[in-house]
C-alpha cells in the first residue's frame, strides 16, 4: 500500500482514538510507519536524503521502543503494509502532519496519565515524536534545495532568448 495512504489511515486511527490505550497503540503504529519509511528511503530514496532518512528510522524506533507495544495481527501493523513511495515529498509532508498529530495526542494522555510510568513514557514519546518530525523537516529542506538546484541547471543549459 502507499506510503501516504497508510499515514492518512494512521491519522485517521488516532483522531478516533477514544481511549489512552487506544491512542497510545496508534502512536506505536505512527512511530513504526515512520520507522518504515525512513527505512525505504534510506535504501532507495533520493542520496541527499539517506543520513537523515537512517536518523529517522533510529529516531521513531525509539518512539516505539519507549512504548509498550500494542497487541496487533501481522495483518494489522500497516509499516508492514507499506509497498509504495512514489512521491518523497508528499510522503514527508503527510508523515511530519501525522508526528506532530502525535505530538499533541500524547500531551493530552500525558496530562490525564493515572501514574507515572505512562507519564514518562509519553514524555520520552513525545520527544521521539519531535526529533522525528525535525528529520522529516530536514528532508524536505533538502528536497527544495535538491529541486532548485536542478531548476538552475536546467535554465543554464536552455538556449537564451527561447
């Protein structure tokens, strides 16, 4: 499945979180669909993303790591699902949309934790979350650069008064 419809249906789940269970097993599956596209565009992706695109993979692997993972069918986990990522940029736009929606979903369990250990793990989720989201942000700096420069190429080699 593409990447950016599986970050759509992510998003979806953890709007309609409506428990802290719920909403805490949707940001394991955000944080795991991430760690999946960094990976594929670590391995295939354009070459100025690839070192951030590896930060990213660590990065949400640890957002999952900090979790308690939910229990999921194979069948279930859509990182496992991802077979497409056509459009780099569109599929870094909508990921840095679904980290910074799961930002805000764990601020709200954070604030209504019952105890501790929730509060730190989303705490350090949040975190993860974060300095994913700025990876995310870093590839698409780089994108724009990487197109302006092919933009520049393309009008220095085109025929003047054309």
């Amino acid at each position: 499945m593409d990447a950016v419809r599986l970050i759509l249906t992510s998003r979806r789940a953890l709007a309609g979180g409506a428990d802290a269970g719920e909403i805490m097993a949707e940001v394991w599956q955000a944080q795991a669909l991430a760690q999946a596209i960094g990976s594929r565009l670590a391995v295939s992706g354009p070459p100025e993303l690839r070192g951030e695109a590896l930060g990213l993979t660590e990065l949400a692997g640890r957002g999952c790591g900090v979790l308690d993972p939910p229990e999921l069918d194979l069948g279930d986990l859509r990182a496992a699902q991802l077979t497409e990522l056509d459009d780099a940029r569109e599929t870094l736009l909508c990921l840095g949309g679904l980290l910074g929606e799961v930002g805000i979903a764990l601020v709200g369990v954070a604030s209504a934790a019952a105890d501790e250990t929730t509060y730190w793990q989303c705490m350090e989720a949040i975190d993860a979350a974060d300095e994913s989201r700025d990876r995310v942000l870093e590839m698409l700096r780089k994108l724009a650069a990487r197109e302006e420069a092919l933009q520049e190429d393309g009008n220095r080699n085109s025929p003047s008064g054309v």
